[in-house]
C-alpha cells in the first residue's frame, strides 16, 4: 500500500483507448490500496469528444477487493484537485446491475482537501501567485521523513522547474 505524493497528470495523446476516449487521468482497478495525496489531474476541455480528454479519475470495480479498499479506507486520495469535463467514472463489466457500485464523485469529493477545481498551468506549472494549488497541498514531511517538505498540489511549487536538465520533452 504505497504512499505516493505531489503528482500532476496532464492530459494524453489524441489517440483513442479501448473505450474511446483520448487520454484518461486515473484509472484505479482489482485492488488497489494506496494513499495519494497533493493529486492535480488536469484534463483538455474541448468542446467535442474528439478534442476533450476522457475520465480524470475512473473506478474499475470490477474486483470487489477495490470497493473494499474504498469503503474501509485502504484506498484514499487527500488534498487533490481534478479539472476535467469528465470528472469522475465508476465501472464494473462483471456486474452490468451495479449492485457493486462506490460514487466516485461523493467519495472524491468526501476526503479531506479534496476539490473539483479549474486551474491555469502553463507547461505543466501554476503561477507563482496561483491560489488553488499553492498553500493548499498536505506536508507529509510531518508524518514520514521519507517525504520533503512542501504545501502545494502537483509536482510543482510555481517557481522551480526541477525536469530541467534530465527529462525529455518531446518537440510541440
């Protein structure tokens, strides 16, 4: 059961997935359990199928062992932020009645400093006087040293840029 902290998820490709989307955010399935905290997911907001992005963060519960993980809490997002059209998914093939079924939307939204929350970035990082994501993320430095010290959502606090230099960018 990982903890996982500062991450943002742009949006994908314009290449089309099994179900036909262009480009998910999250998708959580079997029996994930984790703890995720500081989350930005930021999708394309077209206006057409063909130019938005699909789910930012979808539930496959197609395993009972995921709902499980959700209801007793072995599977959390804290301090996240999702900004997409299409929000919130919840799937399961094996059970087409949906007696297996978790609100993704209510339990997202029902976690401590969770929102749904349009946000500007530019390469992948707010501005320096961005008030949605800085100042608003969970030092987990506090709770495990393993962690550094920060209080933004995302990978990035608004002012240093730390892919320079060993990340690849592909060419726009």
């Amino acid at each position: 059961m990982p903890m996982i902290a500062n991450f943002t998820i742009e949006p994908g490709v314009d290449i089309e997935n099994a179900s036909g989307d262009k480009g998910e955010g999250i998708l959580l399935r079997v029996a994930t359990a984790a703890k995720l905290y500081n989350v930005l997911v930021h999708g394309r907001k077209g206006a057409t199928g063909e130019t938005e992005s699909g789910e930012c963060l979808e539930l496959d519960g197609t395993y009972s062992g995921l709902v499980d993980n959700v209801n007793d809490g072995s599977l959390s997002i804290m301090n996240s932020i999702i900004d997409c059209n299409e929000p919130f998914k919840y799937s399961n093939a094996s059970d087409p009645a949906n007696n297996l079924t978790v609100d993704v939307e209510t339990w997202f939204l029902g976690q401590d400093g969770n929102s749904t929350a349009e946000v500007m970035l530019t390469n992948g990082m707010p501005a320096a006087t961005d008030t949605v994501l800085l100042g608003n993320g969970k030092d987990l430095s506090t709770e495990d040293s393993f962690f550094e010290a920060t209080d933004y959502i995302g990978a990035f606090d608004g002012t240093t840029d730390w892919r320079e230099g060993w990340t690849y960018a592909p060419a726009q």
